[in-house]
C-alpha cells in the first residue's frame, strides 16, 4: 500500500444484516499521489461483500452440510447470493489443497 496519501475523507457503505435488515457505516477513504484508492475497513467487514465476516461463514458453514435451499431459509439470504460465495469457498479451499499437495 502505497503512503503518500494525498486526500483522506469519510464514505458511507452499507453493510447487509440480512436481506431485508442492513446499516450504514462510515468508513475512511484514502486517495493516494499515485491515484490509487484505499479504503479502511473494519475488521469484521470483507472487502467487495456487503455482508458481515460472521454472516458469510454462517451461510458457507451452513451450505457444506445442507442444501442451498435450507441455507436460504435457515439464513434468510438469497439462493443465488449462497450459491455465490459456496463457489468461492469451493474455489479457494481446492486451491489451498492443490498447494498443499
């Protein structure tokens, strides 16, 4: 990450509780010399997601062992959103066992 910020200000983003429930927080923005563009999160969010670290792993934890369609309503979330991210999880956990291999 480059240090030479040249402009820090606040944004709002919203983060999804649920698919019906969500809030805004402020997060800060940095835009360097360089013209690239950072943003400080907290911890429990994830970068490019919407929802909470916690609400993420829920679904992921919950979609190993169920179907897509007893996540979505275990969890509320949309069937497409679960699909999404139980992708991704598949994805990176072969990755990390063919490196491991």
């Amino acid at each position: 990450m480059c240090k030479n910020s040249s402009a820090v200000h606040t944004v709002s983003r919203y983060i999804y509780i649920s698919e019906t429930i969500h809030c805004v927080i402020q997060v800060v923005r940095m835009i360097c010399t360089c013209e690239k563009t950072f943003v400080v999160l907290p911890p429990q969010i994830v970068p490019f997601k919407r929802y909470l670290l916690a609400k993420v792993l829920q679904a992921i934890r919950i979609a190993v062992h169920q179907t897509i369609y007893q996540v979505n309503k275990i969890t509320g979330l949309a069937s497409r959103l679960i699909c999404y991210w139980y992708q991704q999880y598949r994805q990176w956990h072969q990755t990390i066992i063919t490196v491991q291999d």
